[in-house]
C-alpha cells in the first residue's frame, strides 16, 4: 500500500486534502468523480474509496500483466 503526508488547507467553509497526481493518475481519478469516505473513530483514520468503474479496468490489466502466455 502507498501512503504519503498531506497538509489539509481551507477552501472557503471546507476542509481540503489534495490527492497527489500519481496517486490520481494511478487510479485514473478525474474531476467528478465519486467517492465514498468512511471514518474509524477508533483508529482515527479516514479512508476514501472511488467508485469509478476505471479502478476497475485499471487492475485487470494489471493482473494479464503478470500472466504467461
């Protein structure tokens, strides 16, 4: 898993985490996008997940990478 340290800035009324461009590009984000954010109080740690179906393409191309043909 990837990780990285982000500084988290106001934007008018909001709170904001950028989202790196590799990870962006990693996942194929693009502006719009959806995503679903869930919270671990516990663990005190936010997760965000992308319900763009690009996600998808993008590993089952990765995994025929892999595969001998």
């Amino acid at each position: 898993m990837a990780s990285t340290k982000q500084k988290v800035f106001k934007a008018g009324n909001s709170l904001v985490v950028v989202i790196p461009a590799v990870f962006r590009n990693v996942l194929g984000i693009k502006d719009g996008d959806e995503v679903k954010v869930e919270v671990d109080m516990e663990k005190q740690s936010v997760s965000y997940k992308f319900t763009s179906s690009r996600q998808l393409t993008l590993l089952r191309r990765r995994s025929q990478k892999g595969r001998k043909k």
